[in-house]
C-alpha cells in the first residue's frame, strides 16, 4: 500500500486496465464509457489477436478511447490515482482482481459487474458501484453519480481491507480456527464421533 500513492481530486477520463481479453470485458468498456459521454483509457497489453483487432476497431469507432498499451505498475499506479473512475466489467467469475485493490490505493472509485469477487473488494455506493452482470446502461448510469464516491474513503477502504497484513492477518484467523476445530474434533471420544468403544 505505501508504494501506491493516491490522490484526493477528482480525477479525469476513466480507465480500464487488465489484458485485452473477453472475460475480462474490454469491449464492455468502451460501451459503458460511451454510454456516460465521458473518455476512456485502455490500459493493456494484447492477448488474443482476434479480440484485440475488435478492440482497436471499436476503439478507433468513435471519439474518447485511447489505447495506452500495457502499462509498468508504477505508472499504472499514477495514472490510476488520475482516473476519475476504474471501469472492471468482468465477464466471468474473477476470483480476485488486483487491479480493484490498486485502484482503490489510488484513490481511485471502482464500477463494475457484479460477479466474482467484486462485491467483497469494493463498499458499494462509497467505494464505488457494483452493478447487475452485463447492465452496461446501469455501470454507464453510475457513472452519472461520482460526486457520492470520495476518493479518501477509496484509500481508507484499501488500507483498512485490502493491504498485505489484514489479508495475513484474516488468513491466519481463519486457518487457526480450522487448527482449533480439527483439534477438538480429535480430542472427542470415539463413541461421541461414532466409533466403537
């Protein structure tokens, strides 16, 4: 977290950041930007050729969509903490989604469908917005509502849930409770787990 640095203004185009990739909703992007009028900035590197010409096609379709190419950490970081929104349109049940973590360090709301992981990671209506899976109109109107989002609380959100020593901390808890009831499930007589005496 301490690497990440954040910003308190209200940032400028949104951004999508991740592979160019299907399921990770590039194409659902654009149209969620083009849909709240505002501009967008791809960061990704290329995945599948047939997808990332689509991609550039509807890229280069319209006004607003900048492809910025894959992006080193740190800079994506910086322009993260720029952005006035991460778009994460997931398509497919996205276990985690460091790039909603990063974003968040920065400051940086976050709107996206609600699948996977997403509703863990974000706190929905401060932090930013999780929306029916596929409901681009819905993510493109949630949009319409940012002044809500304050980008502190984004930071706060990061510090407090999604940093290396909570994610530690909860990861111990929960494997000394898994410790703590295999011991007393050992300790119990055969006869109380079914054995014979």
């Amino acid at each position: 977290m301490e690497r990440i640095g954040w910003s308190p203004l209200d940032g400028g185009p949104l951004l999508f950041a991740g592979r160019l990739s299907p399921e990770k909703g590039t194409l659902e992007a654009i149209e969620i930007a083009r849909g709240a009028g505002r501009e967008l900035v791809i960061a990704g590197g290329p995945y599948d050729p047939v997808y990332d010409a689509t991609v550039e096609r509807a890229a280069s379709s319209g006004p607003g969509v900048t492809l910025a190419g894959a992006i080193a950490r740190p800079a994506l970081w910086e322009l993260m903490a720029r952005s006035a929104a991460l778009l994460f349109p997931i398509v497919w049940e996205e276990p985690f989604g460091l790039v909603v973590a990063e974003a968040q360090a920065a400051g940086c709301p976050v709107v996206g469908f609600r699948r996977g992981a997403l509703t863990e990671l974000i706190d929905d209506g401060v932090t930013g917005a999780a929306v029916a899976p596929g409901d681009v109109r819905a993510a493109a109107a949630a949009l319409d509502h940012m002044e809500r989002w304050d980008r502190a609380a984004c930071r706060r959100h990061a510090e407090r849930t999604l940093d290396v020593a909570p994610m530690v901390a909860a990861y111990l808890s929960l494997y000394e409770g898994a410790v703590a009831g295999a011991a007393a499930g050992a300790a119990r007589p055969a006869a109380a787990r079914g054995g014979l005496s």
